[in-house]
C-alpha cells in the first residue's frame, strides 16, 4: 500500500487492460447497432458497421499497447536506475 500512496508502484498499468476491454465492448456494441440503425437494413450500414468494429478495434489496441510500452520503459528506467 506505500508503494501505491508513494508513487512507487503504478495502478494504470493494470487498469488499461480493464479500459482496452470496455472500450473493445463498447465498439462492438456501436458496431452492431450501426448495422442495424433505425434506417433500416443495408449493404451500406453493414460495411459501416463492419468498418468500426474492425479499425476502432485496432486504434483502442494500438493505444493500449502504446500506454504500455510508455509504463514499461518506464519500469526499465528505474531497474537501471537501482543497478
């Protein structure tokens, strides 16, 4: 708990995996109701839906990863740090 209230160890870390899977249902869920808008039907809205799903999916992935990397130079700074 110091470790935590010190600053020394870092909660995002694991939160980000919570994100990256909230936002993922999330996605999905647009996705979904973006193919089956009140519009109706169409090749159009399942291309659309198709369309969201598959690049938010990757954007959210690469800015997850990306926040991660940042968290783990960040741990491998402070072991050269300590050495």
């Amino acid at each position: 708990m110091k470790d935590l209230l010190t600053f020394n160890e870092m909660l995002t870390p694991k939160l980000i995996t919570v994100v990256y899977w909230l936002a993922l249902l999330a996605i999905v869920i647009g996705g979904v109701g973006s193919m089956f808008a009140p519009y109706g039907f169409s090749l159009g809205s399942l291309l659309r839906g198709l369309f969201g799903i598959v690049f938010g999916a990757l954007g959210v992935r690469i800015g997850c990863e990306m926040m991660i990397v940042l968290f783990k130079m960040n741990d491998a700074l402070q072991e050269l740090r300590r050495k």
